[in-house]
C-alpha cells in the first residue's frame, strides 16, 4: 500500500513541476492518465472560477507532499 501513495504522489508532483516524468515507474500511470489530468486541470475554472490553474497546481503540489 506504501508504495501506491509513494506513486501517486510522483504522479501529483509532476503537474505541481510542470514536467512530464518519464521513469519507468511512472510509464503506466502516464500512458492512461497524465493527458486527461492535465486536461482536467486546465479546464476545472469553467465549473468553478476559483479554482484557477494556478490554484489547482498549487493543492496538487501540497497533497503530492504528504
């Protein structure tokens, strides 16, 4: 279980850096999830105007930490 939240994590902390992580260990949580997340991120403001890009990135990037 450790090491699912040591993942996801990673996979958090890349949209906080704003760089794709390429490591192996990332490769399949990348393939099926990083584009839709990404775009996810971008477009939340529509539903909810406080929730900027930048303001998104900043909670993933505090929650990728934990």
């Amino acid at each position: 279980m450790i090491e699912t939240f040591t993942s996801l994590g990673k996979f958090l902390r890349q949209f906080a850096e704003q760089r794709k992580d390429e490591s192996p260990d990332l490769a399949s949580l990348n393939k099926h999830h990083y584009d839709g997340f990404k775009e996810l991120i971008a477009s939340e403001y529509i539903h909810n105007p406080w929730f900027t890009e930048e303001f998104v990135l900043r909670a993933i990037h505090g929650i990728s930490l934990m």
